[in-house]
C-alpha cells in the first residue's frame, strides 16, 4: 500500500511539474477536488476527446454528435429521476469528523479480498510456470475460493441493501467488517443518509423572480431531449445513436484520488437508439466494441477487466463497467448500460410531447431502447497517464523518467532540437518546425546539452526527437530519435513527415479494433 501511495504521489508531482495539471485556484490555496488542466494537460486531453470523437461518430455512419447546454429546464431533472434518486449514501466518522460513501468504503474493502486473492495467483504462476492453469487453480486453491467468495458475499449484500433502501443494513455491514476510517483508523461511525449529488443555481436578474435550475450531473439527458430533433432533421433510422462530450457536475461526499473522483468533469457519452427486443444484442456488441477501443491504446490488456452490477440503476434492465487497474486498485472507467425506454417515456410523461420514433419498415410508432456508453474523459486521462508514467534502469546503470504515452494521444508529437545555437543550426531548425507544424503539434527546444534535452522531451511523453546538426547543412540529413527504444536513426528531411505520420495516426491506431 505505501508502495502504491509513492507511485500515485510522483504522478501527481509529475503532473505539475510537467505541466499537465494544476491545482485550481493554487494561489488562494485551493479548491477542493477541483482542477486545471495546463498546457500539456490540455493537449493531452483534448487528444483523447478527439481518438473517442473519430471512433464513435466520423468511423459510424449511423452515429452523429451534438453539443447541449449545460443548463436545461429543472423539470428535465425531476423526469430523469435525478431529483428524487440521484443520491449516494453518505458516513460520518464521529470521531474524526470526515464524511465518507458508504458504498466506497466497503468496495475498497471488497476489492483488498480480490487483491489478496490475486497475490495467491500472482505467487502459483511464478511456482508453475507455463504449467500453471489458472482457472483451474482460481476454482480449487481453498485461500482463492475463500476470497472470491467473500468479496462476492459483500458486494452482494451491499447491493440488496441499497436496492431496498435498508441503510441499516449498510451501516451493518460496516461495523461487522470492522472498516475504519482510512485516515485515523477510527471505527466510530454514524447512522448512513442518503446526500443529494447536484449542484442547485439560479437563473434571472432578481432573487425574487428567479428560477431554481441545476448544473447537468450528467450529458445523456441533453441527448434524451433532443431525440427527436436529431432523427428527424438527419432522417435517421433505427439503429442510431447520438455522442456528446462535455462538462458535468455532481456535488461529491468525498471527492479524491486527484483527478478520479471530481466535483467539475468531463463525460464522453453516446445513447444508441435501438428496437424493442434488440437492445441485449447491442448491449453484447458495445461491450465489446468499447473494451477494443481501449485496447488498441496499449495499455495492456490485463489491467481491464468487466464488472456486472449487482445493483441496477432503476432505468437499467443490464450493467457492466469496464474497469481499470488504476494506482488505487481496479475501479470503473467506462459504463455500458442498457436503459431500456425508460428515458424517453419519462420525457414523454413530464413534458406532454410524443417521443415516439416510426418505423417505416414496420409501419408503426414505437418507444426506442437505449444502449448508453459512456465513459470519463478525466479517468481516461488518469488511465493513460499513470500507465505510462515509467522509470527506466539503462544499461549504463543510469535511470530515465520517460512518458510513454501512446503517440497518438501525445500532446507534442516530435521536438526539432538545434545542437548548437549558432551556424546557421537554429534557423534550419525553425524552418523544419514552420513545415512540420502544418500537421502536427511539435516543439523547439535549444536550452542544456542535448541529452538533458532528450531526458526533457521523454519526460514529457514526446514521441520523436529530431535533432539538427553540422552535417544537416551539407547533405539536409537529421538524426531521428525514438522515444520508447531511444534508437537513433540519420533520415533526410523530405521523410519526416511520413515517418512521424506513421506512428501518430489515429486511423494506424484505430486500425487495431
């Protein structure tokens, strides 16, 4: 566990120092779970809007995007079950006064059984080598069973709980597994409330004539509105689906782990609209879609993995996480949910307008079944970022800091370094940033010896650096530098471009799926 506190430590450190994030507001100290993206960071992020962007909506022709407004009418909010439901259960620590998710304490709680258990498998495949049969192992080993079924026992308890309401019962839970507070170790907790997670505002001139409206806690209601507008205006026809990406706000009991859990975050949605009857199929097919998606980023397969909901949303009819192996243990990453048609209807219900879609091939209205996507543009930050974040020993015994970001996401894609800043080295090397930089994000950089330059540059995740020298002046060859294998090759100039294209391109990476 210390081990994973200094890990998860130097990537916030790194973040900063790197410029990637900063703490919102740093100067007056600070707000809570509230962040800045800085001037990598925001290359970066937008990096991977644009990979989820061309994938959903530019490769599927039957999916479009929109942008809504953050601020939507309040009943929209009281249709969507927002108003009544939209809570988490809420802990005190009567002694040291933090305030807690139940849920979460005894998911961490849940997910150290699974942990152990993992160190059993981790400790019988060294044992065994290629003889070792995992499943086999995971099914007979007593300490294994034990676990996994006690991790099973609780979440599925917890789940019961919650679904009937019984906080009680949750409370429980939590003093028969004697969890304590994470920070002091205290077992003295309060009775569990349901918290309310959005954020309420005003809208008019005058306190008096104002209207009560809320900051969206999520994008997919922008997206349930507009239904009918966006089938209609795009003659769109059964399967379809609409994507959007935008801010959320939810008002968060213990918002933490840096950029996982924040109060102002940024959603990737898309809401597939499908007939009555195929939504499991499409469901199957999203699940699947999506875990290739982030496959093809190269992160490794083994810190994936799905996870059912014991506990259904009460629009859902079927859930499932896609999960990540974060610093902190594995937790959601992107949702898959079938919403049945209860969106739509509720819509229709609140508002008094028809939300039916008509088939023509059937010749009848009818109310679609939604198959939601949706994933966390700040946790796919975190994702990629802790992933990649490396130190390296090299053969001469000395240690590099080296962001292995997959390319294609790097916030700059190649850095042109003059050796020297004199004979005619600097302008050379301004001449090739001025052709370049017509298609990618590149950098100049002459300060410090060249190597720190390059520790620099791999610090910062820079996939190529190309570096400018005497002999560029007599024969317009540059030496090429790769940042993972940090081979050196002499390549002339004209062939830059295609070079650097071939390793940065979303349709090389998206070619993966």
């Amino acid at each position: 566990m210390a081990k994973q506190d200094d890990q998860f430590k130097n990537i916030i450190s790194h973040a900063k120092e790197y410029g990637f994030i900063f703490p919102s507001s740093e100067i007056y100290d600070g707000l809570s779970a509230v962040y800045d993206y800085a001037q990598n960071g925001v290359e970066l992020k937008k990096n991977i809007r644009e990979y989820w962007w061309k994938s959903m909506v530019q490769m599927n022709e039957n999916i479009v995007g929109i942008d809504a407004a953050i601020l939507m009418h309040p009943t929209t909010w009281k249709a969507s079950g927002h108003v009544d439901a939209f809570n988490d259960p809420l802990i005190d620590n009567k002694d040291s006064k933090k305030r807690y998710r139940a849920d979460v304490l005894i998911e961490d709680y849940a997910e150290k059984l699974n942990q152990k258990a993992q160190k059993e498998i981790e400790k019988a495949r060294a044992r065994y080598g290629e003889a070792f049969n995992e499943q086999e192992f995971i099914g007979t080993n007593a300490r294994v069973v034990e676990y996994k079924a006690k991790q099973r026992e609780i979440l599925e308890r917890m789940a019961r709980s919650l679904e009937t309401e019984n906080l009680a019962d949750v409370k429980a839970l939590i003093e028969e597994l004697e969890i304590a507070d994470p920070e002091t170790g205290s077992k003295n907790w309060t009775d569990v409330k349901q918290f309310n997670l959005m954020f309420g505002t005003k809208l008019g001139a005058s306190a008096e004539n104002a209207m009560d409206l809320y900051l969206r806690p999520e994008t997919a209601q922008g997206i349930f509105v507009n239904f009918l507008n966006v089938q209609k205006s795009g003659r769109m026809k059964i399967p379809f689906g609409i994507a959007q990406t935008g801010k959320a706000f939810r008002n968060e009991i213990v918002a933490r782990q840096f950029i996982f859990r924040m109060r102002e975050f940024e959603q990737m949605e898309m809401q597939f609209f499908v007939k009555p009857g195929d939504e499991m199929k499409w469901y199957e097919y999203w699940k699947t879609t999506r875990l290739n998606w982030h496959l093809s980023l190269g992160l490794g397969q083994a810190n994936y993995r799905f996870h059912d909901h014991e506990k259904l949303a009460h629009y859902a009819n079927a859930a499932a996480d896609i999960e990540f192996n974060f610093p902190f243990g594995f937790k959601e990453l992107e949702g898959i949910h079938s919403r049945t048609d209860f969106d739509l209807k509720a819509h229709e219900e609140f508002s008094g307008k028809k939300m039916q879609y008509f088939d023509t091939e059937e010749n009848k209205n009818y109310t679609p079944y939604v198959v939601e996507t949706s994933v966390g543009l700040d946790r796919m930050f975190l994702a990629v970022f802790a992933t990649s974040l490396k130190e390296e020993t090299l053969e001469d015994g000395s240690t590099r800091t080296v962001l292995q970001l997959p390319s294609v996401l790097a916030p700059t894609k190649a850095a042109v370094l003059p050796l020297v800043k004199k004979d005619g080295l600097p302008e050379v090397a301004k001449k090739i940033i001025e052709d370049l930089r017509w298609e990618f994000n590149v950098a100049y950089d002459e300060k410090d010896a060249v190597g720190r330059r390059y520790r620099r540059q791999d610090a910062l995740g820079t996939p190529f650096c190309i570096t400018v020298d005497h002999q560029t002046i007599e024969d317009e060859t540059v030496t090429i530098r790769y940042r993972d294998t940090m081979q050196q090759d002499r390549v002339k100039i004209s062939e830059l471009k295609d070079i650097i294209n071939r390793e940065v391109s979303m349709k090389h990476w998206l070619m993966k799926m």
